[in-house]
C-alpha cells in the first residue's frame, strides 16, 4: 500500500514545501500523512497532482490511513 508519506518522499519533497503549496500548516500535511485528519477530496486531488500521480477512484481509500482504534 502506497501511503501519502511514501508519496512525498519518492518525489523528493519536504513537509514544508508540500505545505506551502497547499496553503497549509506543515503539522497539516504530518496530520493527513498520520491519518489524524480528514483529508478533502478536493486537498487530496491537488496533492495527487503535485506529487504527479494518477489515481482510480478505487485506489484512493488505500491512500489515507485508517484511523487508529
């Protein structure tokens, strides 16, 4: 299972580069990475974009960690 976090580091990106372009905290982008935040679709699409991946639908839910119990 690709998460986020393995996404951001292939691409060679920092926390704070990814944060910068998505207009956000960088403790966001850690949040979304550590499944302790909900991420939008429309802030997921745009990080699939940024990190240049193309997704199926179906595949997405493989990309946010489930929540721990």
């Amino acid at each position: 299972m690709v998460s986020l976090a393995v996404l951001r580091k292939v691409r060679g990106l920092s926390v704070k580069q990814v944060a910068e372009h998505m207009g956000v905290a960088g403790r966001t982008i850690y949040s979304w990475e550590r499944g302790e935040r909900e991420i939008s679709i429309q802030n997921l699409y745009k990080l699939l974009s940024y990190y240049q991946v193309d997704m199926l639908i179906s595949e997405i839910p493989s990309l946010i960690p489930k929540k721990p119990d």
